[in-house]
C-alpha cells in the first residue's frame, strides 16, 4: 500500500465519484536537534548551531564509514499497523546533482517475533542542497507493516555507501528532526490493501484483501468501496463492501473478480468510508493482468535507496535456510516483480535437465557449484502463489555427464566440422574428475566435460528437446524459458555425421533456424498453451545475418535479451555519447516490437552505470525504448521517482504493442522548450486501450554532460520550466484530450508520485497546445484523439 497522505485532506476518485475526508496519520515519535535531551549523537556527529534550522540547532553527519553501523536513534515500543511513514528533515553541504550520497535507513524491528521492516532514503544536492532544509518522506516497509497491530522498536542508522565504492568524503549532512507517522487512535482505517498475486492471466481470480482496523472505544460500521484502475483514466467498478469492527479490532474483507482484459498495469484503490459516506482513509496496491507476465517486467527490484542485494542468491545458489528463502520471495513480491529467471541451473542443460533422483545436492551450472532441488522446487512453488512467473534458463548446447552417455547413443544428433570432429570439444580429464566427485578432495571444473551441438533440423532432435522442456516445466513448475549460447540455430560451416553439409550458404542456414525454432515452440505449445519464450543475442549488430531467425524468435512475444549495450560506456564504443546511445536503444526497441517480441535491453556493466547519473539516465532511455527488465534507477529522495513502477502502471504508454516510433523530423508535434531537453527522436503514434488514436511524446532533460560514465560527480542540469508542447490535427481532428504522466513531481515542490495528470487543452493556429509547468528529468505527454 502507496500514496497514503500524512495529514491534511484524502481526495480520491471512487465509483467516478470525487470523496473527501480527513486522513488519520499523526506523529507517533519524534526528534528534533533543538531538544538534546531527547538523544545523543555517535562521534561522528556533533551538534551545532544552524539559523535555518527549526530551533536553531541541527546535527551535522560528516564523512560515515561504509555499511550500516549502530544506531543513531532509537525509539522503544511503538504500537504499530499498516502504512507507517519515516520523515527527515535535512539539508546537505559539499555536494552536487545525484551524487552517491550518505543513506538514512529506518528499521522496525516486532519485539514478539523479530521480524524487521525497513525504510532507506537519500540526501542528495538535487533536492536538499540549498540553504534551507528540506523534508523527506518514505515508507517503512513498501507493502506496509502487518494489518495486526504490535509492537515495535525503531531505530536510525545514517551510513555511507557508494556504488563501487565511490563516496563523496566531503559531503555534510545537516539533520534537525526526524519524526515517524502512523495511523492514531482517533478513526478506523484501512491497516492493509494488498493483490494476492502480483501477476494475473486472463480469466484467473483477481482477490483483494483489505483489512479495517479499529483502534477506538466504540464499534465501527462503515463501507470499503473498490476500484480498479488501469490506462490513463480507465476504471472498473469492483462493488461496495459493509464492514463492521469492534472496538480494537481487525476485520477483514476479500474481493474477488475474474482478471479481464485489457493486459496491462492495474492499480487498486480502496476508499473506506463511514455510515454517512465520509470517505475516512484510502489505500491502494499495484498489479498487472497478462496472459504472458513479462509484458509488464519493469519494476526493478532493488532501488537506488537500497541498492543491489543479492536476494536471489538464497532461491537456487547460495546456502539458504527456507525462512531466508521465504523473506527473498516475499521481498520479490513487495516489489511488484512480475518474473524470476533461474540462469544456468540444469543438471546436464538439453540433454537432462533435472538432475537424477539420488542426486540431492547436485552439481548445477555447468559443473560449477552444489545445489539443492528440494529447496529450488519450494522456490518455485512459492513465488508461483504470488504470482512472479518463474523462467529457466536454457543454455542451448549439450554438456555434461548426460551430454556425453548421449552423444555415444546418438552420435547422428549432433553437428560436425568438415574434418568429422565433434562440433564443439570434450575433456576426458575433467571427466574423470567430476567422477570423483562424491569425494572430500573433489574439486570443481569451471569448464565442461563435454560441448556439443545439436543439429536442429532432424525431427528426433526436435522431439527430445520438446520432450525435455516440457517434462522439466512440468515437474519443476516453469512457465517459460530463455535460451542462451545456442537456440536453435544452423551455421553454414555445420555438417552431418555422414559429412554432407547442413546448410549450403547463410540464407538457407537463417532459413532452417527459424523453421527449427518454430517447430520447437509448437511441440511444446501443445503441452503447454501459455509457456513463453527469451533469447540472448538479441542486438542488431548479431542479427545482420539472420533476419528471419530473429523475426522468428519476436514472434508471439519472445523476450529479447540485448547484450552487446552493456559495454556501450567503453571509449572505443561509438555509442559512448548519450545522444548515440538514446536512438540506438529507442529505435531498436521500436523495431523488436514491430516483429512481436519484447525488448529486454542490458544495464551498463551488466549491473548498471558507474555514476548514479548514468544508471539514471540508461534506465530512462530503456523504458522509453519499450525495454523490459531490472536495474532500473529509482528513487524518491531524490525526485527521480518509481519510473519502473509508472512504466508498469501504465504499460500501454510505454510498452503497448501499438506504440509506432516517428521520424526525427516528424511534423505531428512541436515543443517549445531549450535544446538540452529531448524529445525529438522520443515521439510515437499509439492507440489507447479502448481504440483511440494517441500521441506520445518524451520530455526529457538531457544529461550534463555529454558522454557516459564521465560525470564523476552525477551534476546534474536545472529543472526546465513552462514547455509547451503543440500536437498537430490527425484525420482533421483535434486532440481531446491530453495528460501528463510522471514518476518524479509535477511541479516544484511536490513530491514524487506515479500519476497521470489531465492537462489543460488550448487550440492555437491550429494546433492543441498543452503546458508541462516543470521537468527535473523525465515527463511524457499523451494526446489523445
């Protein structure tokens, strides 16, 4: 649950109806440099005298040691549920732009079970580095605390952790209060709205849970009225639920619906309301509806708050106990994540996929570590009950201890050089090796015993691997697969075991690929409906060759891992200029759409950026580009926003099949703004969800500086005001209707929300002409006609 308002005024739209009502956070605990009583700061902070401080005093936080370190505030037995809201009020010195900075984390820790719920924010220049202070709200907990209330112990630790190690040592953090909101004794309120799932296929039980808490003397009987949200301005009516709760009591009440179309990003809104309709609090939660879940794959899973960690090491690879196993999935969950792809985990890849049964723990990744199927399988099954869409991953050629009892079976399945030797290598050392393995001196091969390569075309070949990915996603429990090293493909250079070539030139070679690959997808289809595709080389400079093999793997929605970007930052790259690598990704993802797949372009470094402005700026021009996928720079203190949650949210305006990319010099639309701000190669025709044509258009305030990876301190340009942008008449017509949707603020001063915003329309010299009054990074506008 999002969005909830602090104080003041809940305005929300239920049922079409606008109701408004008083919201019931309160300040539950508080700090404040002026009262030091109240706490004493660590060493490495001291008090001092600030005149823009509240109070006139403030604690300045120099240069932190990197990691969390001991708590520098404390707070016991706060009784707590649902929404639970952390503020800091801070201003910094010594910084610039999006910088690494130093983090301020916020845990609550249930003293009954010691279960811990986290909140992390930033200080950035961007938003805190002028002379005044600044306040900064974020969530404990993305999915809030438990509906029950309980009781819990707070405590604040401020730390320094740069990406790479890189921290500004300079930096200077001025802190004059912290206070943490919650919801009071005074009014019932929602304590939970949550999606069983964060996934749905068409025609699956779409169930709510929403929770009522009532924490007065006095019964409470009121209404819970549900909406659910999906488009621009789409809305679906999904009833009015009476709710009766005793005095310090929870109830409950689940809402059920079968998940319609359109597929898309949907958003819940729940509005309690009292006997006489007062509508006393408000919450919603986020999923998406479609028959293959990564049409929807963009929120990523760490933040930048967070940064990376490595939960998914507990699910296959690293030593896990089932509660750390449980805390990954259930992190995964609050964080909308929509698939999950186990890479390199097969016993023997194509050949056996699943280990055989006496073999518990087995030797997975191509012989490289132990891995528990047990614990996998319950994995699986679990993030399958929330709805996240696990994928295996297939590295396409035969290898292992299965690969080589096979090819001795079968030496007809698989391809050979013009000499009659084995395509690809074997080892008869590592071999014997990895037969010893049971034994305490048992050391690892990085590389495998045995490489071959099928030949695709032979109808028995395409059975066996049919027959291995259907059983496999049967026992296992996957619902689609990635193919990496070899998918499928004929190289012209390839020959049969009776030495007759298998393909007389490329064409023919790019020919047979995709027929092999079409085949295989329609054995396994038969089996399985709904199962879905990914590949790896999915950038153009692999496919120059291979036109139809590719249009092939785009079909029906194949996932297309973009690889060769991860290095675009390289000096040597000719894309190492943002204004190179922007067309590049944007019109590439263009072109995989066109063909039916879904774009997955890679981070820089595999991992992201070097600087917090490239991994900006990449995830930007990735989203925009149709991409799909994680690392994705998100965060709120830093007015940046959940752009990967905005993409989902709205998926049909940044990822709509019908999204049509316009020429550079595209005359539909004309915004009035400086030259550092983007949006000439960034404009697209569309179609709404209910069938009207659209326009998009990206608004972009474009990196400081020119090259990726060579802002060493993430300066960032100032917020472009006032632009106006114009959309010309399509088939005679006007545009109707116009929005602004964002991630980051609408206007200076307000904070981040993911929204669309109606935008006012004027007509001039024949064109509809709308104001976007603020861009600090991205906004986009939609016309509609």
């Amino acid at each position: 649950m999002r969005n909830r308002a602090i104080s003041g005024w809940v305005v929300v739209m239920a049922l079409g109806v606008s109701v408004t009502g008083q919201a019931v956070m309160e300040k539950r605990w508080e700090w404040t440099a002026a009262d030091e009583q109240k706490g004493t700061p660590p060493a490495n902070m001291s008090f001092v005298d600030d005149a823009a401080a509240a109070g006139g005093r403030a604690v300045a936080v120099t240069y932190l040691p990197h990691g969390r370190g001991v708590p520098n505030w404390q707070a016991k037995g706060l009784t707590l549920a649902g929404p639970v809201t952390m503020q800091v009020t801070l201003r910094v010195e010594g910084m610039v732009g999006i910088e690494e900075t130093p983090r301020m984390a916020s845990y609550l820790i249930d003293i009954a079970t010691g279960v811990r719920h986290e909140g992390v924010t930033l200080a950035q220049a961007v938003r805190a580095g002028g002379p005044g202070y600044v306040t900064i709200s974020y969530p404990i907990s993305i999915l809030s605390l438990p509906a029950e209330p309980a009781t819990y112990d707070l405590s604040q630790v401020m730390w320094s952790s740069g990406w790479g190690g890189i921290v500004n040592t300079d930096a200077v953090v001025y802190v004059s209060a912290l206070a943490l909101y919650a919801n009071g004794d005074g009014a019932a309120y929602l304590s939970g709205v949550e999606a069983d799932r964060t996934t749905y296929r068409l025609g699956q039980p779409v169930t709510a849970h929403l929770s009522v808490h009532n924490p007065t003397a006095e019964p409470f009987a009121g209404t819970v009225v549900v909406e659910e949200r999906f488009g621009l301005d789409g809305a679906v009516a999904r009833g009015s639920h009476d709710v009766s709760a005793a005095p310090g009591s929870v109830e409950r009440v689940t809402v059920t619906w079968p998940a319609e179309g359109p597929e898309a990003g949907r958003e819940l809104v729940a509005v309690l309301q009292d006997r006489a309709g007062q509508a006393l609090d408000q919450g919603n939660t986020y999923y998406g509806v479609a028959n293959d879940p990564s049409l929807l794959q963009t929120v990523p899973t760490y933040t930048e708050e967070t940064q990376n960690r490595g939960y998914h090491n507990a699910l296959y690879v690293g030593a896990a106990t089932p509660k750390a196993v449980r805390f990954c999935i259930d992190y995964y969950r609050s964080r909308y994540m929509q698939r999950n792809e186990y890479f390199s985990w097969c016993y023997s890849e194509l050949v056996q996929m699943v280990p055989p049964a006496n073999e518990e723990p087995y030797i997975g990744n191509e012989g490289r570590w132990w891995q528990s199927l047990k614990k996998f399988k319950k994995a699986i099954r679990q993030e399958r009950v929330y709805g996240i869409v696990p994928i295996t991953y297939l590295g396409g050629p035969a290898w292992g201890p299965a690969a080589y009892d096979l090819v001795q079976r079968h030496p007809d399945w698989f391809v050979y050089g013009r000499s009659g030797a084995l395509g690809g290598s074997y080892d008869m050392e590592n071999r014997a090796n990895y037969q010893r393995r049971a034994e305490f001196d048992f050391v690892h091969f990085t590389r495998p015993m045995l490489y071959a390569v099928f030949d695709p075309t032979r109808d028995d070949v395409r059975h066996h691997i049919a027959d291995q990915i259907v059983g496999t996603a049967k026992e296992m429990g996957f619902e689609g697969a990635r193919w990496d090293v070899w998918s499928m493909e004929v190289s012209p250079n390839s020959y049969r075991l009776d030495g007759s070539p298998i393909a007389k030139d490329g064409a023919e070679a790019d020919r047979l690929s995709a027929e092999s690959i079409a085949a295989l997808k329609e054995l396994v289809a038969k089996e399985l409906p709904t199962f879905t595709w990914g590949y790896n080389y999915g950038a153009p400079e692999e496919n120059v060759q291979r036109p139809l093999m590719f249009a092939e793997k785009c079909r029906g929605g194949g996932w297309l891992l973009d690889e060769i970007i991860c290095r675009y930052h390289e000096n040597t790259s000719p894309f190492h200029v943002w204004e190179a690598y922007l067309p590049r990704l944007v019109e590439w993802g263009d072109h995989v759409r066109k063909l039916g797949g879904i774009y997955n372009p890679y981070a820089l470094n595999r991992q992201g950026g070097k600087y917090p402005v490239d991994r900006l700026y990449e995830g930007i021009i990735r989203l925009i580009a149709g991409g799909r996928g994680d690392n994705i720079y998100e965060n709120e203190a830093g007015l940046v926003g959940r752009i990967g949650l905005m993409a989902m949210r709205y998926s049909n305006t940044f990822s709509g099949w019908n999204l049509d990319l316009q020429p550079a010099d595209q005359e539909l639309v004309h915004v009035e703004a400086p030259d550092t701000l983007w949006w000439k190669r960034l404009v697209l025709k569309n179609v709404s969800l209910d069938g009207r044509p659209q326009l998009v258009v990206h608004l972009v305030n474009s990196p400081a500086v020119a090259e990726i990876q060579e802002n060493p301190t993430s300066v960032v340009r100032p917020a472009v005001e006032g632009v106006t942008v114009r959309a010309a008449a399509v088939d005679g017509k006007l545009p109707r209707r116009a929005w602004m949707v964002a991630a980051e603020p609408m206007r200076a001063g307000k904070e981040p929300t993911v929204q669309a915003l109606p935008l006012a329309l004027a007509n001039e010299n024949g064109a509809a002409q709308v104001t976007v009054p603020w861009v600090r990074f991205w906004k986009t506008v939609v016309f509609e006609y």
